[in-house]
C-alpha cells in the first residue's frame, strides 16, 4: 500500500498532548515548562512542552506498537527499505549496533581504516577482529578516501569466514566506492554489508546524487539525518532489508544501548526531517547542486584558492562524489586549512565543517541559501587579498602516508593491563586508547596498534595547529599496554 508522507504520526501525537493541558505527576521534573530557566527565557515554553516521556498513547521506542511504529515504517519507506529503526545516540548507535549485531567476539569484518571512531568502539565492545582495507590517500589535499574495489574484493576472498563489510558512502569529505559491486560480491560469499550512511542521509532523495546504501542492496545502514537532511542533532536512523538481517538481533543490541528515556524532541524532528526531505528534496537538492557549481566557479576565480568537484575525484578513481559537499584548497596561499577555519569564523562569523592542513570542508544542505554562499565566497576573496601578497611560500604535500601495524584486536588490547606514558617516548609501543582529530573522528591509533614515528609526528602537527585531539589521557601522555603484565605479550615471547 502506497504510504502517506504528508503524516507525521509521531509529531502530531505528541503536539496534541503538549496541547492536551495533561497535569504531569511524571517525569521530565521541568513538568512540560513549569520550571523557569535561562533556556526557557530564551526558547518559551513551547520546546519543554514537547519534551514528554513516553506518557500513555505515546508508544515505546523499545517495543514500538503505535504511533513510533508507523513513523518508521514510513521512514523506511522513504528510504527504500523493508524496515527502519530510530535511535536517539546518533549514527554512533547505528555502527555499535549493525557492528555488535553482525559479528561476535573473535569473528571477522572487513572496515576500511578510515572509518569513525564509533566503528573502533564497536569492535572493542564486540570482540571482532578487524581487516582492514586501506582507503585511497589523495596526496594533493592530504586525506583518506574511498576503497579500492580490488582491495575490498582482495580482502574478501583472503578472508571467506568474515562476517560482513563495512562501506562508507560516502566519506567525510563526500567521495564513495563502488557500493553496488561491492554488495554484490560480498553476498556471493555470504557476508553481511553494513553502510555507515552519516553523511550521505539525503542521497536517495535525487538521482543527482550517489546511490544510497538499499538501492545498492546492502543488508544495513546507518544514516545521520541531523547531518544533512534536518532533524535535531544526534538523531538517526538504521534501516535494514534483505535475508541476512536477525532482526531480533538488531533490536536486542539497539536496545541494550539506547537510552530508556529517549528524546521525543529527537524523535520528533525525525519525523518531520522525513517528511520534508520527501517532499522537498527532489526538487531541491538539485538545485542546491547547482548553487554548489556555481560556487565552485567562483572559489576558483580567487586567487591561490582551489574548490574541487566531481571530476577532479573521479580523476583519482572515486566511484562517485557527493556535490553538496564544498571542498575548498587552501594550501597555495602558504595558509593551512586550520588557519582559514579560525580566521572564517573568528573575522567573518562563518563557521565550516572541517580543516585539515591543506582544506576546508563546507556542508551544504537544503538549508543552505544563495546569500550563505555568497557570503562565503566574499569572505575568501578577502582572505585571499591579504595574503596573496605576501607570498607565502606554499604548504608541500606530505610524502608518507601510513596506518600503524596492528599487533592484537581491539578488545585485547582494551582489557590489557596499562601504564601511561609520555607520547614522545611511545614509539613501538602498543596502544591502548585511541587517539583521534575531532572532526571528522578517524582516529590516528587504535587500541592494539603499534605508535610509529609517523603517528607521533602526526600527532605533534595538530597539536601546533589548534586541533581539537580527543583520547581518555591528559595532553602529552598515551595509554600503552604493559607488556611487562600483559600474559599475551609472554606468549607470544616465548613462541
């Protein structure tokens, strides 16, 4: 039966009863408003009033019956999938779930190591062993891609007893594989393929854009909605189709790990971000495509800047790329891209997504107006006055690119005995923590990889440029595996 996108059922539930003048003898303690506070001075009541917990006829998130459940169904029938499922912990609960549903304590998965930190975590939290596929470094601008299809195709067949793949579609900075002949040949061999869909949420919207993860006939995906298609941040979702999904499974670990008292102010704006991505994304996101372009072409008649699009990245054997993303070359200038990001937002009020030492990412999304661009593109041309005359010397790409060698799983190397010591005397010790640039959160070191120099040398760059570094230890120190306790470490000594 054909579904009815104009409906919101959660939305317009819960508005009838923030409407319904209910005297509240349960929780939330702010009791739909009646609590002054700073925040309600400046919202009103009526955000509070939509913050209810669950009250009867409102359904269960857990063991969703009602209203929660014909939501889903229609996102999943908006994104092409036999089944959808809402989660209040962002696209991070959807990889520690697809990830923890799919493979069990030393079972294998085939990841990218590019991947976010969630998908670290969920291997400590599972206790699989990762293969991972090393993504194509695109030299000029410094950053890891997309998968090689021979490389994934190569780790498939050296590892027939993996459980599953992990794609990314796209990457952080908009590139994609080639997720349908991956689909494809990783069902010949009965694995799962699991897609961490963060920021690629508006693709199926428009044939204009990539292929999204239930065209190309992967088993999951998670996708970040708050991302790019408009719902509250840290609301996702994870849709699922095809045979090989437990879904029993799937709804047992979401639930171990998704809060009792979920958001209905998340749930909602789910809701609705579906609806209007829906009805309005077809028309445009092609248009916001085209206001993308025509950016571009301006970016790029700026002096010492570069904006780069779909085709410089299938010069370099992407799949695909995602034109709603900006990726603006900054490094001509003899500026990095942490030098641009503050001087956009400390001068211009201009805040981007991302630098990394050559780059800056923009996120555009239906959101994004005319006057956001050229706002922007006025604000680099004034940058690029005052510095193209100073004659910066150039910022060099960097000639080596490596990942540390693993030596033990992740989960190992978590409940390993541990000692901290300092980063700068870490070399050819093993990790026990990760150490990751936030954003995007890949992370440099994973637990049971070994700290080369390269890492360290990494790690010492975006200290001096301002990054924002995330780990469980104080600055200048690592967590490290003590060998000298650690029983496998005597084994493996002895063999």
């Amino acid at each position: 039966m054909e579904k009815d996108h104009n409906l919101t059922p959660f939305y317009t539930k819960l508005k009838a009863y923030a409407d319904s003048g209910a005297i509240c003898h349960d929780v939330p303690g702010h009791k739909l408003g009646q609590i002054d506070n700073d925040m309600m001075d400046y919202t009103g009541k009526q955000i509070f009033k939509l913050d209810a917990n669950a009250p009867r006829g409102m359904d269960n998130l857990n063991r969703p019956q009602g209203v929660i459940l014909e939501a889903t169904e229609l996102m999943a029938d908006a994104f092409g999938a036999e089944k959808s499922y809402f989660l209040t912990g962002g696209t991070t609960m959807g990889i520690l779930s697809m990830i923890m549903s799919t493979c069990r304590a030393k079972e294998k998965i085939i990841l990218p190591r590019n991947v976010h930190k969630s998908a670290i975590n969920a291997l400590i939290l599972s206790g699989a062993v990762p293969i991972f596929v090393k993504p194509y470094i695109d030299q000029e601008l410094g950053i890891a891609n997309h998968m090689d299809y021979e490389e994934v195709k190569k780790a498939i067949i050296e590892n027939p007893d993996a459980m599953g793949v992990l794609v990314i579609n796209p990457t952080y900075f908009g590139v994609t594989s080639d997720l349908e002949r991956i689909v494809t040949l990783a069902h010949e061999y009965d694995m799962k393929v699991l897609v961490d869909e963060a920021h690629g949420s508006h693709f199926p919207f428009s044939n204009k854009l990539p292929i999204g993860a239930m065209e190309a006939g992967a088993d999951l995906a998670s996708c970040s909605l708050h991302k790019t298609v408009g719902s509250l941040t840290q609301s996702s979702i994870l849709i699922a189709q095809g045979p090989r999904v437990d879904h029993m499974r799937l709804r047992s670990t979401i639930n171990m790990i998704q809060s009792t008292s979920p958001s209905s102010l998340l749930l909602a704006s789910l809701d609705i971000a579906r609806k209007s991505i829906y009805q309005k994304g077809p028309k445009q996101l092609p248009e916001l495509i085209d206001m993308a372009k025509k950016t571009r072409e301006q970016i790029n008649q700026i002096p010492g800047l570069k904006a780069l699009g779909k085709a410089y990245f299938l010069s370099r054997n992407a799949f695909n790329y995602d034109e709603t993303k900006i990726i603006i070359k900054v490094s001509e200038l003899g500026l990095t891209g942490f030098d641009v990001y503050k001087e956009l937002s400390d001068t211009y009020k201009i805040q981007v997504e991302l630098a990394e030492t050559h780059l800056v990412l923009a996120v555009l999304s239906i959101g994004t107006t005319q006057k956001d661009l050229d706002v922007l593109v006025e604000a680099l041309t004034k940058i690029s006055e005052t510095y193209i005359g100073m004659h910066l010397e150039p910022i060099a790409p960097k000639i080596k690119y490596s990942y540390p060698e693993a030596y033990t799983r992740p989960r190992e190397a978590y409940h390993a005995p541990k000692k901290y010591m300092p980063i700068a005397q870490a070399v050819d010790e093993i990790a026990a923590e990760s150490i990751m640039i936030y954003p995007p959160g890949i992370p440099i070191v994973i637990p049971g990889e070994i700290i080369s120099q390269d890492i360290l040398d990494d790690l010492e760059f975006y200290q001096r440029s301002g990054s924002v570094i995330l780990s469980d230890t104080e600055s200048g120190y690592i967590k490290i595996i003590d060998k000298e306790y650690w029983m496998k470490w005597s084994e493996d000594e002895d063999e």
